[in-house]
C-alpha cells in the first residue's frame, strides 16, 4: 500500500503540474491526491463495490481539499482538481470505448453503466463534501494582547 501511495502522490504531482499548480502547493495538492486513492483503496477492502468506494473516497477527498485550502488560504480547486485525478474512471472510459468500437454492446453496457455510476458518485461525493458548512474547516485565532 505505501507503494501505490507514492505512486498516487507521483501522478497526481505531475498532473498539478499541468494543471499549473503554484510550486509551494505541489506537496499539498499531491498529498490530497494520494490520501484520496488510500482511501478508495480502504473502502474497496471493506467490502464496498467501486461506486460506493468511489463516492465515500471523493467525500474523504473533498474534506481534505477543503481543510488544505482553509489553513493553506488558497482556493480549494488547487487541491480538489489534482487529487480527484486519482480517482477518475479512465480505464472504464477506454474500455467502454473499445468495446464499442469492437461491436461487443453487452461488454460495452456493462462497462459504460460502471463508469458513469462511477462519475456519478464522484459528483454526488463532491457535492456531499460542499455541503459542509465552511466554519468547521477555520481555524480559529486568539486574539492576544501583549
């Protein structure tokens, strides 16, 4: 597991990259990323099937996105955007691709229903993790006079 870990906080280091994260946030927005496919990693060996561990993950991930943007003070896209790339069902978008391509429709539906479940729990996690009010993730100051 600590291997898929780096290997999660690598992909989504170099997609912040591209995504034109600023440098002092790459351990933050890659961090994001790694916890969040740990996480889809843990709920799959609970017994959750891929759309539940997906959408209990992308809740997981969003929760951290906002608490880094919260205490890091930049908007929570920077780590949201990276760390979802983890999760995102691009094999079952190619393979439902393919077998479209290769006229296997009972392959191609199976695979294209998973996938889109699959999006749609990632939508439904994100929306979940928004709905949490903003003043739980602030740290709270003390005002101390000298």
């Amino acid at each position: 597991m600590i291997v898929q870990f780096l290997l999660a906080m690598t992909a989504t280091a170099s997609f912040a990259v591209l995504f034109g994260v600023p440098k002092e946030q790459f351990l933050f927005s890659s961090l994001t990323g790694a916890l969040g496919w740990i996480s889809y990693l843990i709920f799959c060996e609970l017994g959750f099937g891929t759309v539940f561990a997906s959408l209990f993950a992308t809740f997981f991930l969003t929760i951290i996105s906002r608490f880094f943007a919260s205490i890091r003070k930049n908007p929570v896209t920077l780590y949201l955007v990276t760390g979802i790339f983890t999760l995102v069902p691009g094999a079952g978008i190619y393979y439902a691709s393919y077998y479209f391509i290769m006229n296997d429709m009972h392959l191609f539906t199976a695979k294209g229903m998973e996938t889109f479940k699959i999006a749609g729990a990632i939508s439904i996690g994100i929306i979940f993790g928004f709905a949490i009010p903003q003043s739980i993730f602030q740290i709270k100051k003390k005002n101390r006079k000298l």
